[in-house]
DNA sequence: GAGTCGCCCCAAAGCGCTTTGGACTGAGTT
DNA sequence: AACTCAGTCCAAAGCGCTTTGGGGCGACTC
C-alpha cells in the first residue's frame, strides 16, 4: 500500500493525503481525519526511503562504535548506552545505525556515512585525547555528539560526558582520608581521553597531600576482569604493595577481588578497592548494600542525553556546540575501609 | 556528487555510469575503468536512499532486540553478538539497524520493519518458548533468522543455536562423575527457549541416574551478577545445601562465587562451580589457567554465522530453511572438584 | 456586485538511482 | 551487397514520496 493508492481509495489528491498525515494545515480536520483513519486501517506506512529522497533527510542517527582501541574487544559500555539512546530516537521517530569499526578506516568510516547520507547525525563512541575525528566530522559538516571528550582539540564541539577527573580526584581523596598513602590506579587505556581525565584526578589529589605517585601502582589497559586479576596479583607481590586499588571499571574490580582474597587477605579490611561503576543493568554493585564502593554514573543516562543534543542539532544544524558534564555520585560500599597500621 | 554529474563530466549517459559501476557487461572495460577512475576521484558514493527506492533492496538488515523479557535489562550477549556480525554485513555492504523494542509492541514493531521496509532482514534475539513472533514473522514474509531457536513452533525456520541441551546434559554428567548428588541450577529466565533446553539437559542427566530433582534447588532468572550472589547465598543457608552449582552465565557464576567466598567455603574444594561460558571479549574466563570449568559457546561467531545465513535467504527468499548447531566445549577450570564426602 | 481573502484541494516537478527497450556502430556471414 | 549480430551506449520511465505554485469556491468587505 502506497500513498498514491491511499489517495485513490479515498479520492483525494497523493498531496492533500501527504498533508494531511504530515500535519500541514491547508488540509480541514475533517478530511485529516478521514485521511488518518483510512491510512491505518490499510496498514499505511510512509515508505522511508522515497520520503528520505524527497526530504533529504534520513531519519536515522548512526553509532559508530571504534571495535576498541586496540583488540577485539567490544565495549561493554556501548550497550547500555544505545539502550538509554534509543529510546529519546523511538520516539522521535529515529532509527539507529550501527557501524563497528576496526581503527584502520575511522576517518573513512564517517566520510561514507556522510556520502551515502542514509544518517542525519553522528555519536562519536570512544574518544581518545586528540581524537582526530572531531576536527574531521567539524569539517564534514554532519551533526555530531560526543560521548566523552577530546582533550586538545582545536574547534568547539558537542559532547556528553561525565567529570572523570572529578571524580577520581574526590575518590582518590576519600582513601587518603581513610589513611591509605598507597594506592594503586588500574586505569583504563590511557590513549582514551576518559582515562587520561582519571589519571589526572587521581595525580591531582596525591600531589594535593604531597604524595610522590608510584609508577610501579598505575596500569592502564583494556578493562577487562583478567586485567584487573593480573594487575592486582601483580601489585600485591610488591616489597611495598598498595593497601588500596582504585579502578576504572567493575568489571576490573572484580577481577582484582579476585587476586585479592587469592592472595588470603579480605577487601575492605586488608585492602580497600574502589571503583567506577558505568551501572551496567546486568552488573548491578547491589543497590541496597553495595559491595564495592564506587563512583556511580549511569551510562544509560548518558546515552539518553547525548540522543536528545544530537536531535536537537539534527533539527538546527547552526547551534552553537552544547555539552554536558553529569557528575558522579560517590556510593559508600563494603569494599573500603581504614587503611591497617 | 551524484550520478548525473558524475556522468555529465565523463560525457556519457547515467545509465552508462550506472552500468559500469555496478559491473554490468553491457559496457566495455575501458569505459568502465575510466568510469571507476573519476567515481573515486570525485569521492562518488551512490545514495542508498534512491538506489533503494529503484531497486526495492534497502541493502540493511534489522536487529530488533527485546529489551530483556522482564526489566530493563539489555542483553549482555548482543554486544557481542552484533560485533561477529557486523564483520558479515561490512564484507557484504551492507548496513545494520537497530530497534529495541520493549516486548509490548514486538509483533507491531516487525510489522512497521516490514512496512517501512528499510530492511531486507531480520534477525530475532532472545527467542522465548513457543515464541509467537516466529509464526508471525514466517506469516509476514520477510527474510529472518534467529539467534536460539523455540520450542513447539509449528512451522520451519532459520536459525544458529548453541545444543543448550546437550551442554548442560554433558556439564551436569561431569559433576555428577564427580560425585556431587545435589547440584543446584542457577538457569536463566525460564521462558527464554535457551533456560528451557538447559533445564531439560540438566534434569535427564539427573534422571539417568536416577537423582530427583529438588525444587528448591533450581531458580531461573534474569542472569545477572547479584542473581547469581543471592541465590547462592540462600541455597547454602539450607538444611541441605547443595554440593555444586551449574550456572547459566559467568556473569551470575561471579555473583555465586562471592556468595561462597563470603560463606567461608572455598570454590573448587568445599563447593563446585560450573558455568555456560558465552565468551564476551570483556569477561574472559582466563585462557590459560580458566578460573570457571565452563561451557564455553563463543557468541561471537554465533553471530558471524547467523548474519551469513540470513544474508543467502536475502539473496533467495525462497530457500528451505537453514540451521546450524553448534556443541559448547567443555572447558577445565579451577572451579570443580570431587563432592566433599 | 466587483474585489479580496481564506480555506481546501490538486497537478506536476523533482529527489537520485536502476532498468527497460531500443539505436547505432562495425565486424562477420551468406 | 544485404543481412545478422555482438558490442556499446542512450533516452526515458519509474520507484514513492514531498513540495511548489497555483486554482476553485464560498464568505467577507466596500
């Protein structure tokens, strides 16, 4: 069923149906009623793609998801985003595209995205410091959004992130206060701007106590549950080991509980972890009694907020860039404590 | 940049262009090269919105995933899923769209795909019992695959699944050959086919041998880490606790292992673990040295297949329906050994 | 009663591509 | 010398929609 037989069942012009399902007003409400009655009583649908030739836009959003920095790894993150995102496109009639793409081509990646026009808009997955994307999607001219930040990019853009540095300053302090002066950092990769800003707060708040930084207590790798078992095996068979671990992801955390009670000590009281907490729907930390204690930031409400600013510029490419830095809530959990003398 | 410019400045006609380009042997090599030269040197890219509209063919296929069956969960799989996928849909140009649908509307949001046609395919995740979308996507006549398969469908259909009933057959066997009588089942949602087939393989291992099972002992629910910790936690307060536990994701598995750990029992020696291992690139089990003895079913590749299958029934719509079973590895960990007499 | 103005509606021109149905060569056949 | 035929190319229709640029008509003005 297409409009023109829509039109001829109804024996109107396909442009006075057109109207009438678009909401113009040159059509009476009498027959836009009659229109939209008839429309889905047929079971019409627009064909997207003869409106996208005629309007020139899409009606679809892409997601290009760099297939990690460096391995094969799937961001665990990007799940629970798009969930948060797509519903702000349902139900403004977007759909989403989704583009993996293995770092070699990035650049080329979005250059046929914009040629082939089938998305009105772009979010940036992943960022990395001086992430040569945005420079090159300001120049493209397709609406973007961030999720995260560059750090040293020229031009002014649109991104949604959380204030990583903040928060690994106010963790960082939150364990000093608790006594501790060694503390490890297993960080995410440090190429990625989200853990270059980690590292940051976490250097800041040491060197606020004085407190020289160990190059032996900081990693930075993919965070997955084996690296935080490794690194934090590794940590722990040090002449000084660190009394605390400070991580980039629970799914790290995990894994450093893991080396942790290997090694016959008990977190929380031996050994104080803390760490970020993306709020995962499938991982949750406990809501009630959380195990780990954690800097909180909902991912899925990241994804939301970047939808709705990137929509907002789809309609008027010409706003200024918008961003929106969420804070992270500090939840007090089981695995942090005073650090033993 | 489009076709008709593109042909102008060669000085041929776009039904020319069009042919060299899409390698039609209507036109002589020499005019084909020169054609592909200047498509590249202009950086021309035919708009998929026109192709499609002339062609009928939107070159995208469809993920719809049901935003988990109950909460708000999304599906830990899928990440990876659509990463082995997508490898499939690049190599063969074309595009992946995603729809999340909050189960009410399942059958209406296939009905739009189909009705929007923008895409050429479908794959379905998170197949239920006697999932009714199956019949109805049969019904509408769109090419689909599904990742999983349901039980009592009356009608053929495509699909890639993993033998849930033979894995969890061969894992219950392997405790029970270690001696445990009480091994308690932490399964996944019930109503998803794939928690319905391990529950079966499960319960004929025990009836083998002649085991009846205990109802207190087995729950199924959505597999997430604080799933699998209170579960543990409530089944070791029993009067007879069990012995080992067969688990139906690492990431519940986790949830048990703490619960143990936290009990004062050690894994592995006082109670056994087994999980279903579905090898996300984020929660490796460990290579080497596998913390979980674990089926172990990579999803990954699940994916790869699945996107192959469903783009040959693209190409011809009339093809008998295809399936493939792929047997889970058992895999040796750290986590089993003999029942404690 | 002529002119003006809203209100509804329509015909037709695109949007950028593919594909049908030829047309025009020059070489090979008879 | 007329005919066929493969090899190249082209004009134009059509995919299903939106949108421009009116057109007709009753209700107001003056």
């Amino acid at each position: 069923m297409n409009l023109r037989q829509l039109a001829a069942q109804l024996g109107l012009s396909q442009t006075t149906v057109s109207r009438a399902l678009n909401g113009y007003p040159e059509v009476s409400e009498a027959t836009r009623a009659r229109v939209r009655g008839a429309a889905i009583a047929a079971g019409y649908m627009p064909n997207p793609r003869a409106r996208g030739l005629a309007t020139g836009r899409a009606m679809a959003i892409g997601h290009v998801i760099p297939t990690s920095t460096s391995h094969e790894m799937m961001n665990p993150v990007f799940g629970d985003f798009i969930a948060g995102a797509s519903e702000t496109y349902l139900a403004a009639g977007y759909d989403m595209t989704l583009t993996l793409s293995g770092d070699a081509d990035e650049a080329d990646n979005y250059r046929r995205l914009k040629a082939k026009g089938n998305v009105d808009g772009i979010i940036v997955h992943g960022p990395r410091i001086e992430d040569g994307r945005i420079p090159f999607l300001t120049g493209l001219g397709m609406p973007f959004v961030v999720h995260g930040r560059a750090s040293n990019v020229g031009v002014p853009y649109s991104w949604v992130d959380m204030n990583n540095t903040g928060a690994f300053r106010r963790a960082t302090d939150f364990l000093l206060d608790l006594g501790h002066r060694r503390i490890a950092l297993l960080n995410g990769l440090e190429v990625m701007d989200f853990a270059h800003r980690r590292r940051t707060g976490y250097l800041d708040a040491l060197q606020a106590r004085g407190i020289a930084p160990d190059p032996a207590l900081m990693r930075g790798e993919e965070m997955t549950e084996p690296y935080g078992y490794r690194a934090a095996r590794a940590m722990l068979a040090l002449d000084a080991p660190p009394s605390a671990f400070l991580v980039s992801s629970l799914i790290s955390a995990i894994g450093v509980r893991r080396a942790i009670e290997q090694s016959g000590l008990t977190m929380g009281r031996d050994i104080s972890v803390l760490t970020h907490d993306d709020d995962f729907s499938y991982l949750s930390n406990g809501r009630d009694l959380p195990l780990f204690t954690a800097t909180l930031s909902p991912v899925r409400e990241a994804g939301r907020l970047a939808a709705e600013m990137l929509l907002r510029r789809v309609a008027d490419p010409a706003l200024p860039p918008e961003t929106r830095l969420l804070e992270a809530q500090l939840i007090l959990g089981a695995s942090t404590g005073p650090a033993p003398s």
